[in-house]
C-alpha cells in the first residue's frame, strides 16, 4: 500500500489510473483514507520528522518556526466550494498554508481556497503548531503577515512573529533572509508530480498529500549512506 501511495505522489496520476500490479484502486483508497481520517498519515509524518531533526544534531522540539503561503491551480474534480481565486498570484485553485522548522521540515498545514487572505489563515495553523511544540517562542514571516496578526501571536498563543521586509531598494523576485526556508520547503514539494496542482477533491486528502510529500523526502534523507569517518 505504502508503495502504491508513493507511485501516486511521484507521478501524479489518478487512483484510477493505478498500474496493474498494485492492488485494487479501491483498497488502496480504503486504506489511504483511513489513514487520514485517523490522523495516521500526520503522526508517520511527526515521529519521522523528530528522528531527521535528532540526526541532524537538533532537538525535536523546535524553537523557531517559518510561515508561509503557496497558491497552485485545482483540478476540475475540486469544487466551488473549496477553490477561488487569487488575486495577487493570478491562479484559481487552493492555497497551502504551512508553518516549517528551521530545517525546513514541515510542522503544520492547512489548505483553503486560493482567495483566503493569508493573515485571516494564519491563525489557525499558528494556533495548531503552538499546542503541538511548547517550545515554539518566534516565528517568521513575510510582509503579507502584519497588522492584526502580530498582536495575536503575542496575546494569545505568546509568540513573537517577526515580518521579515524587504528594503526601498531591493527590485524585481528576491528571496529574503529566512524566507528562502518556506521557499525551499514549496520547491520540494513541486517535485512530486502530485502537488504541482490540487487534484483533491477533499481539503483533508489535499493536506494528507502534502504531508506524504514530506514523509517521503525524509524516509529518503534517513536511507541515504553516510560517508564514513576516518
């Protein structure tokens, strides 16, 4: 099942669409949906995450958090309900909403619709990522993130959020100090076939993918050979 999933992700095709070796579409899906019904898929993700973060000389915990946005196009199997347009991107979809640790390992998602205001969000995998990692004390964030929002973080989840600007003189893309951490995290995710647009008909699968996206880029960092020590 796990290698079905993960033929999924890599070549983005459909369930239908599933090679003839692999176990019916239908039992895949069973077990897919499961798993994401039960939080499965995001508790194999986490207690990976704590591990590559252990062997990367950090602690599991993390103290510093990045939040970003990213808006792709929808499939037409995603509906009305859950799709709209973003104004500022020019794209009529969903728009993943992620807070990543320093490493650039995923802590929290949310996925809405593509005309959902970043600040407005926001809050919701603020809140989430604050229960889940007491340590959190500061977050970074681009522009698109001040006002009303900053005031939260302190009053109610007692965090700092640092807006990370650009200056008068800088023009054209520029990635900004700590934000190529968020920018780096999307282009992994843009590897897998799967996520370079919504093919999800439902909010959880949308976030359940982004989260095996994640899962198997570890599971990869965890299996490379080490040089050894002389």
């Amino acid at each position: 099942m796990l290698d079905a999933i993960r033929y999924l992700i890599d070549n983005g095709t459909k369930w239908r669409a599933m090679p003839a070796d692999f176990p019916p579409r239908d039992r895949i899906y069973a077990f897919f949906r499961r798993w994401r019904d039960n939080a499965l898929v995001k508790q194999f993700h986490d207690r990976l995450r704590a591990r590559v973060s252990e062997e990367l000389g950090r602690d599991a915990q993390p103290m510093v958090g990045v939040i970003d946005s990213q808006s792709v196009k929808a499939d037409a199997v995603v509906g009305a309900d859950s799709r709209g347009f973003d104004g500022g991107k020019l794209i009529n979809g969903r728009k993943r909403h992620v807070v990543v640790d320093t490493l650039g390992l995923l802590l929290g998602v949310m996925v809405t619709a593509a005309d959902t205001g970043d600040r407005i969000a926001a809050q919701v995998p603020l809140r989430q990522v604050a229960d889940a990692h007491h340590l959190l004390e500061l977050f970074w964030a681009d522009g698109g993130y001040t006002g009303s929002l900053v005031e939260y973080c302190l009053a109610a989840l007692a965090m700092v959020l640092a807006i990370v600007k650009r200056s008068d003189d800088m023009r054209g893309f520029v990635v900004l100090p700590k934000r190529w951490i968020a920018e780096r995290f999307f282009a992994h995710l843009m590897r897998s076939r799967r996520l370079v647009r919504d093919f999800e008909r439902s909010i959880a699968s949308a976030e359940a993918m982004v989260y095996w996206s994640m899962t198997m880029l570890m599971t990869r960092r965890v299996a490379r050979p080490r040089p050894s020590r002389a």
